[in-house]
C-alpha cells in the first residue's frame, strides 16, 4: 500500500478494507478451489460478489501488517457467504468485521448456475453455520 493513501486520514481508509476482503476471498479461492493451476477466466462458472459490508471496530495505521481471517456463514445452491476478520498482525483484538457475498453464475451468460462441486470442496473445511 502507498504511504500516500493513509497521510491524509492517519490511518488505513475504510476503502481498503473491502479491497483485503476482495483479496482473501479470491487468494482462498485461487489455492484451495483451483489448486494455484489455473484462472478464474477458463472455469465454466464464476462467482459475482453481490454484497459485501464492514463493520470497524479499531483503527490500522500505515505501516501495520494485517492478517485476515476467513470462515464461511452460507452456502446456499448458488451462493456463498463468507465472514472475515481483519487483524492487526500478532493482535487479538478485531479491527473490522466483513461480509463478503458471490453468486456462481454461468461464465457466459451470467444466469445463476450450483456452486460448482471444486468450489463447495474447498469451503467445507471452512463453513460454519451462524445463527
């Protein structure tokens, strides 16, 4: 991150937040779905993000080192729901709270399509079910 995008607040711009969601999301994805062998662009499906919320509970400040945490809430026929937590590297205590919602829709004609079965193998270790 450039140290020109946090002098004007003083700290981490909430904007940033959803941009570590976007990421951890797609990392999980990348490596646990698809192995790290190939891209989103050659799969018969693709997952939209069609919400995706923060709560802030703490301030990060430049040059923090951030850690997220990442758990599924719902998995429904078409869509995942997953939770994540922002840290500071080494602290307990929770910076901000994300939500983070994909539809899986057909690559092509973008109508909503099941999660496809590589996607729902990489989740299960990590889904939890909320109240």
């Amino acid at each position: 991150m450039d140290r020109s995008d946090n002098d004007v607040y003083g700290h981490v711009n909430n904007v940033q937040y959803l941009s570590y969601f976007d990421t951890t999301v797609n990392h999980f994805l990348f490596h646990r779905a698809l192995g790290g062998k190939t891209t989103f662009t050659k799969t018969e499906s693709v997952g939209l993000c069609v919400h995706s919320a923060c709560d802030y509970f703490r301030s990060l400040e430049y040059p923090d080192v951030v850690e997220v945490g990442l758990f599924v809430s719902k998995a429904t026929r078409s869509s995942i729901k997953y939770e994540l937590g922002v840290f500071k590297q080494g602290s307990p205590d929770c910076a901000a709270h994300g939500q983070f919602v994909h539809v899986y829709v057909d690559a092509m004609s973008r109508k909503p399509v099941e999660v496809p079965k590589y996607v729902r193998d990489a989740i299960n270790p990590v889904l939890r079910h909320v109240q």
